[in-house]
C-alpha cells in the first residue's frame, strides 16, 4: 500500500508539470548522446549477428555489452539529476522528488 502511495504522488505530482525539463551542461548532453549512439550501433550489431545466426554464446556476450553501456549511462544520468533536479526541487521545499527517485531508482536495479 506504501509504494502505491508513492506511485500515485509521484505520478500526481509528474502530471501536473508538464514542462520540467533537465539541466544538463552541453559537455554532459553530447556525452550522454555520444554513448547512446554507441549503444544503438551496438544494438544494430546484435541484430546483425542474429541474422547471421552467429553463435548464441558470442551475441549474448555482446548484449551483456550493451547492459553494461546502458548502466553506465544510467548511472552518469542519474548521478546529474541528483545534483541538480533533486537538489533544487528539495531546496524549493518540494520533497515529492525524493518520492519519484525512489520508484525511479527501484526501475534502474530491477
């Protein structure tokens, strides 16, 4: 009931601004970009090896690749959002965001 309480909060809370954006610093922006171009060429890859119907053992290792690219590139965001969106949302008072993180956070671990 607890995380249902959270959910509906946190959602309540997304719906009724629906301009929030991100502050990322350019550097951050096309390095952010920059990894997922390379996770969606990687990804390209894969797709490839399975119409080549390349060895099961080799393309997953190449998905582990990619969970791995995807995590660091998680993390990079996630590490920005708490210093910047969570610091300035608590500092205006609003401590909903700790909320949204949580439920964010337990969709990153999953």
């Amino acid at each position: 009931m607890v995380d249902e309480d959270i959910q509906t909060t946190a959602a309540s809370h997304c719906s009724t601004e629906s301009i929030r954006k991100s502050h990322h610093s350019d550097k951050t922006k096309s390095n952010l970009i920059s990894r997922l171009n390379r996770i969606e060429g990687q990804i390209r890859g894969v797709k490839g090896l399975i119409e080549k119907d390349t060895y099961c053992d080799d393309v997953l290792n190449q998905i582990a690749a990619i969970q791995a690219a995807l995590n660091s590139t998680g993390r990079l965001l996630l590490e920005g959002h708490m210093r910047s969106c969570v610091v300035e949302r608590i500092t205006e008072g609003d401590h909903t965001v700790l909320d949204e993180l949580l439920i964010t956070m337990n969709k990153l671990m999953k």
